[in-house]
C-alpha cells in the first residue's frame, strides 16, 4: 500500500564517495538489480500482526549524481498488474489487492514516484522527498536513505551503489483508507536496493 516506492529510487541523493573516479563519473545512469532489490509496504493487522507485501514489477530512469545530488534524477514506474507478492494464500490476497476496495488495479494499472530533492550532510545519510502518483492521486513522500555501501561488485567488477531507504505514509491520503483504522492507515515503506552502473 504504497511505495514509494518507490521507492526505489532512492540512491540519488547521496554524496561524494572517495572511489575512483573514472568508476563512478556522475551524473551517470544507473539500473536496478532486481535480483537484489526488494520493495516493501507493511502495516498493522486488526493489532494482531504486521503484515506485508512486496512490490515485484517496476523500473526507472535512475541518473545519479554524487557530487551534486540536486542533479541527479528518480523517476521509476510500478505495474501493479501482476505486481504484488504476499507469500502463502497469494491468489486470493491479490485479488483483494486488485480490486475496488484496495489498489483498483483495472482502472488505475500504474504508480509512480518522481524523485523532488535530495539532502544529505555527509554522503551517507539524508532524505529524499518526491511525488508518489497512486489511484489517480499525488502526495508528498519523504524517505530517509542510507548509501550502505559504493563500490565494484567484487563478483562482476561493475560499479554498484546499494541504499536502504524508509518511510511512512497514511494510505487513506491516496483513497486507500478500506478497513482503516482497524487495519493501520500508517503503512511503512522499506526499500532495499543494488544499482548498478549502466554501461556506455
């Protein structure tokens, strides 16, 4: 129930890692390794339990710059058509994710999360605010980012960034408000990523 979403999105704004510089030329286009990102919106259940799901199907325009963060540029897309995963009983809580109640998939196929600013004092911390498009609607998102670490991956040599970045949204600020507030309108976003440097 949100993203953030995008999330994902994340790794712009952080700054000046002391790598060389022929690795990490900035601004510089980055993808998502897939493989090693995870999306994930998680919230409160009637008080018994947290639950979660995680958002599977997205991708972005992801250019970085790491000297001058204000530069760099997240826009990534969610296709929440097939886009969701929740574990055990998938097909019928998907289908209640799809539908009217919840993310109204048939009339609203997408989310979005445009990336507004980016501050950080030392490189390695700061927030990312943007613009998350959700059912037709868009609202202010702040996430808090931490570059976990910026470097060749010791497997391919490819330069990588990975971030961790969380945030905390009310659903029902998108039109998502069924069941709240037995079932939490706070909604937590945690992303996960690895980046890694598109070649030229």
């Amino acid at each position: 129930m949100k993203t953030a979403y995008a999330a994902a999105s994340l790794a712009a704004f952080l700054g000046a890692a002391t790598l060389a510089p022929t690795a990490f030329a900035d601004p510089a286009e980055y993808q998502f390794d897939k493989t090693h990102t995870a999306i994930r919106a998680t919230w409160t259940h009637l008080g018994f339990s947290h639950q979660a799901i995680q958002f599977t199907d997205f991708d972005g325009v992801l250019m970085l710059d790491f000297e001058e963060p204000e530069n760099s540029t997240v826009d990534v897309t969610f296709n929440l058509e097939d886009g969701f995963w929740v574990g055990a009983d998938q097909d019928r809580f998907v289908g209640h994710l799809s539908s009217p109640d919840l993310f109204n998939i048939s009339e609203y196929p997408t989310a979005r999360f445009v990336a507004t600013g980016f501050e950080t004092e030392d490189g390695e911390t700061g927030q990312m605010t943007g613009d998350l498009t959700l059912l037709g609607q868009t609202h202010p998102v702040t996430l808090d980012v931490t570059l976990n670490q910026r470097a060749p991956n010791p497997m391919s040599g490819t330069p990588t960034a990975g971030f961790t970045a969380t945030g905390e949204i009310l659903r029902s600020q998108w039109g998502l408000g069924y069941a709240a507030p037995a079932v939490s309108d706070e909604v937590r976003i945690e992303i996960n990523t690895e980046l890694t440097l598109v070649s030229e």
